[in-house]
C-alpha cells in the first residue's frame, strides 16, 4: 500500500475566468489572474491511497462517501466524470515514463481519495480549485509523474491550474486547440504587494445554486454583453491589471479588482435565465468597500485603498493592506454584527496572502 497526503491552497482571481471555448478539455474564453492565498487558512488536504487489496476506486469528499451510498451514484457519476479526467491523465502520464516494476504493479492497483475542504464547498471560494490542485498534485505523487501538473489541474477545475503555483498567477488562455499553449505562470511572488491581507466575509456558506461550470456555460450561450467582455474589455483590463503589477500601482491594482468583478456578475445578470450569485448582503460589502475607499482619496491615501471580488457565490473576497487590516475588520464588524441574520463577519477572517505553495 502506498498512501500520500497533500494540502492546496485557494486562488482567488482578480480578473475572472467566466466561460469556456472548449469543455472537455477546459479552454477558457479570457486570460485570467488570481492570487494564491496562504495554505495554512483555506486548503483542500487530500489523501491518496492505493494498494492491492482495494477492490474499487473510491472518493470521500468531506466525509461523504460517494462509492458505498447508493442515492450518491448519480453524484458520483458527475463527480467521475471531472475526477476521472484527471486521474486518466496522471496515470497516462505515469505509463509513458520507464517505470519500475514496482510502479508497473501501482498503476493496476485500485485507487481511494479521501478529500477535506477546510472551508464551505461549493459556495464560491474556489473549492474546485484548491480540490482539483490538490487531487492532481496527491495522484502526481503517488504514480511519480514529472513536469507540468498546471494543464492535468485545469482539466479538472479550470481555475485549479492557478492554485498549482503561489502569489500572483496568469492562466494564458492559449491558442492551440490541443490545449498545450493553456497554461498557468507565476507572475510575481507572495509578497510583491507586501502585507497585502485578504479578509474573505462569508454571508451564506452554502451551496450555490448554479455551479460555475454550470453557470458560465448558460452565460456563453445567452449573453451579448459576454461577447463584448471576450472580445473587448476583458482583454484590456487583463494588459492594465498586468502593467498595475509590474509598477505596483495599488490604486490601479484595486480599480481593476473592483471592475473586473462587477463586470462578471453584469454578464451573469444578462445570462438568460439570469445567474444571480451576489446578494443584498454582498452588494452591502462593496458598497461599504466604496465608501471607505472615497475616503482615502480625498486624503490623497491611494495606498490604503481596499478592494473587493466576488467569484460565483456572495462572499466578498476583500483585498486589504496590513496597514489599514483593523481598521476595515473593526468597520465590518461594526456595519455587520455578528449574528443570527445572514451576516458577513460571522466567518470573517484575516489571511495572508503570503508563500503560498503546494506541499506535502
Ligand atoms: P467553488 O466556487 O467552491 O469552486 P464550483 O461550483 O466551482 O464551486 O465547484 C464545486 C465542486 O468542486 C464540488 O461540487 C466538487 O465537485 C468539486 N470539489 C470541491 N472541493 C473538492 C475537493 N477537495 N476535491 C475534489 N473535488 C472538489
Ligand atoms: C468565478 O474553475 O470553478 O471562480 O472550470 O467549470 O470547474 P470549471 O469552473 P471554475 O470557475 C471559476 C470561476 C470563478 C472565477 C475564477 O476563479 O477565475
Ligand atoms: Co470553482
């Protein structure tokens, strides 16, 4: 038997990845950037185990056993569908190298994934990513594969091949048809914006109704404005965010944040039927967010701006820097109590967007 535990982190995009021009291999529409975030706050820890006394592959997510169940074979047979593009890929990769005799042997072995999110599944906060990165990189370890697991991640979970690599990170949307050319990069470390903070204000940690995967195909089928994002705006807003970066441009850096957010959900709301993922409460953040920041400008603090991104769910991601951190957390704290009511400080948490890598 041979088992190996992983965690990865979340990434958190501040130019979204909404729609895809391939669905099997999972090519996006757009470039996309997203920020690593520390694994030791928000991670997917996943154990792989194979031996030669394990009758069938099996999957645990969050203690749910989507093999012995019976109600959880339709779950299963989504979930396999995703997992099993991964997997396939890893052990296909595992087979082409010269192997050893002992490896030979693993690769017939049946295989059991035990998966734990640390944080609300399905709610918007890039569990997919975190989930898939994990699965692929726990699967790379166990068959001893080599190279680049960021394209195997993205079959799994698009925005998963971000989460393979810490800090700031560009997934290339690519040319090829074969997907080759659609990878994820490091474009800066951890620390390029330094004590950057990221406080994630959870207001429903359920699941949303429409999955992204679900999601962002309806808005690619019914919504003009997409076209308009994809052909225009996205792509300007990518080259700006990415010259933000390079001159550490934090003003800019929030502004872009800010846009590129509102205008993925625009695209949701013109998705027919319409995707609704913020809500009042969610609208309520980034309001208060627009407030504060008016402050700060007429104080000429461009520095100490914040800024907010809301992924397919409606928890406010916040980008905070460590200077201005207690004040903005005593401030939601103060507009949103703590209590019975949908409250978005109830989880609040403050996190540092720093070394974020993979590990065992
Ligand atoms: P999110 O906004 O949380 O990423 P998605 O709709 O994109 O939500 O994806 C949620 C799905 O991702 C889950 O239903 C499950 O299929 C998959 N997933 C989440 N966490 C994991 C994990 N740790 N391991 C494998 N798959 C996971
Ligand atoms: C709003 O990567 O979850 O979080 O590729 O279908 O699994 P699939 O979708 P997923 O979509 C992420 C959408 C987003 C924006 C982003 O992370 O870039
Ligand atoms: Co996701």
């Amino acid at each position: 038997m041979k088992t190996i535990t992983c965690t990865a982190p979340v990434n958190i995009a501040v130019i979204k990845y909404w729609g895809k021009r391939d669905e099997k291999i999972i090519l996006p529409l757009n470039d996309s950037i997203s920020f690593t975030l520390n694994q030791d706050e928000m991670c997917a820890r996943t154990t792989v185990a194979v031996s030669p006394s394990f009758t069938e592959d099996r999957f645990w997510l969050n203690g749910n056993s989507y093999c012995s169940v019976l109600f959880a074979v339709f779950l299963l047979l989504v979930y396999s569908i995703v997992l099993s593009r991964a997997y396939i890929s890893v052990r296909r990769r595992a087979s082409k190298r010269k192997l050893e005799g002992s490896i030979e042997d693993i690769l017939n072995w049946h295989v059991h994934i035990c998966s734990v999110n640390n944080f609300p599944t399905a709610a918007g906060l890039a569990s997919s990513a975190a989930g898939y990165a994990c699965l692929v990189y726990a699967l790379g370890q166990v068959y001893g594969v080599e190279g680049d697991l960021s394209s195997i991640a993205r079959q799994g979970s698009g925005s998963a091949c971000r989460s393979i690599y810490g800090g700031l990170v560009r997934w290339y949307k690519g040319e090829l048809d074969d997907g080759t050319d659609s990878v994820a990069q490091p474009i800066a470390p951890p620390d390029h914006f330094p004590n950057l903070r990221i406080i994630i204000c959870v207001a429903n940690a359920g699941r949303k109704k429409t999955g992204s995967t679900d999601g962002m195909r309806q808005t690619v089928q019914t919504s003009r404005l997409m076209e308009y994002r994809v052909k225009e705006s996205v792509v300007t807003r990518t080259e700006a965010m990415m010259e933000a970066i390079q001159d550490k441009n934090w003003s800019t850096f929030c502004d872009l944040t800010i846009a590129d957010s509102n205008e993925m959900h625009a695209v949701c709301l013109d998705t027919f039927p319409p995707c609704v993922y913020m809500t009042d409460t969610s609208h309520a953040v980034a309001s208060l967010v627009h407030q504060y920041n008016e402050v700060k400008i007429a104080r000429g603090d461009l520095n100490h701006k914040v800024c907010y991104t809301f992924d397919a769910g409606p928890n406010a991601c916040l980008f905070v820097p460590g200077a201005v951190v207690k004040e903005v957390l005593a401030l939601l704290l103060r507009t949103f109590p703590p209590g019975p009511s949908q409250s978005p400080t109830e989880y609040v948490k403050g996190i540092p967007a720093q070394s974020a890598t993979l590990s065992k």
